[in-house]
C-alpha cells in the first residue's frame, strides 16, 4: 500500500515510510547481512551464510512481521504489508541478476496467494510465467487476426422448451485450427 500512502499523505510522509521500513527490515537481519532497497517499494535482503536453505524463511517471515505493524507518521497510524519471495544461491542462480528474477517470481507467486506471505522459487515458477507470456502473445495475434469467435448458447426451459436466456461465450480458435480452452485465456485476457 506504498503507493496510497503517496498518494493520500504525500511524498515526504511516503519517503518517511520507506525509511522506517529499511530501519525495520535492519533489524531483521545480522550485520553481515545486507538490506537493499531495489526500487519504489521493494527491497531485497541478502542474508549470508546460511546453514541449510530453510533458513531464510524465519527471516522473510519476520520481515513481514515487522512491516506489518503500523508506522506512526504524521500523527496518525499507517498500515502496510509485505510479501516474500525467497532464491537461494547456488542453487536458484548464481548471479544476482538470476537470483533477483527468481525471487521475483516467488513474489509474485506470494502475493498471488493472497500477500503476507512468503515463498521460495521453484524451476516450474519460471516454466509458468513463459507459458503465460507465451499465452499472451497468442492472444494478442489471435485479436489481430480475428481468431477469436463469440458464439451463443441459448437455455432452455425444459417445460415449455422456450428459450429463457442466451450465454454468450468466447471462443479462440488456435492458427493450428485447435480451440484454446477459455479457463486458459479468460484470466490473461482480464489481466
């Protein structure tokens, strides 16, 4: 909620705001451990050293703890929540460029659930999203090429075999002349 804090108490309330969620987000970690703000309100904390790669979850989940209490700022109390997605070097990645994308996708996916939560990559996070972005493509060709059909099914009342009302449904008929299921389509459609 970063950006209604903007937007309803300003700038400078907002920059107050990141500033006390880095301070908090410090005292999460050990002082070899390093906490980055990466961008608007993302942060990323690298914490060195692990013993064994689960771990990283009481940090991530204190994290969330943390930014999850209110901010007093400007005389009235501010609530904000936060996600984790959580890659693991080697393992995930072994450049932070990777390691970043990866924890990307796993917060993605713990936001997905439903937020203040957290989660670790895992290699069919990475197959989803290119199968989804692969899905958006299509979709964009498939309107430009009008491979998209509106078909109606009507319902019926069975006693007096009248028509009671008309479905109207979408159906994408694939270049390859398959259908594409609408349960597959509809989601990235809306998005």
């Amino acid at each position: 909620r970063f950006k209604d804090v903007n937007d309803t108490l300003g700038h400078l309330t907002g920059d107050r705001l990141l500033t006390g969620a880095a301070r908090r987000l410090a005292g999460c970690v050990r002082e070899m451990d390093t906490v980055a703000r990466l961008g608007g309100d993302e942060f990323a904390l690298v914490i060195c050293e692990l013993r064994h790669p689960d771990d990283a979850e009481p940090v991530a989940r204190k994290a969330i703890a943390e930014l999850s209490k209110p901010f007093h700022l400007d005389g009235q109390d501010v609530h904000v929540g936060a996600s984790a997605g959580i890659a693991i070097c080697p393992t995930d990645g072994s450049d932070p460029d990777q390691l970043l994308r990866h924890a990307d996708l796993a917060l993605y996916r713990a936001k997905a659930s439903g937020g203040h939560a957290c989660h670790y990559f895992a290699p069919a996070m990475a197959a989803e999203v290119a199968a989804r972005k692969g899905l958006e493509r299509g979709l964009r060709q498939a309107l430009e090429r009008g491979d998209l059909e509106l078909h109606f099914q009507p319902e019926l009342d069975l006693h007096s075999g009248s028509i009671r009302s008309v479905e109207a449904l979408l159906r994408w008929r694939h270049k390859d002349r398959t259908w594409i299921s609408p349960e597959k389509f509809i989601p990235v459609a809306e998005t």
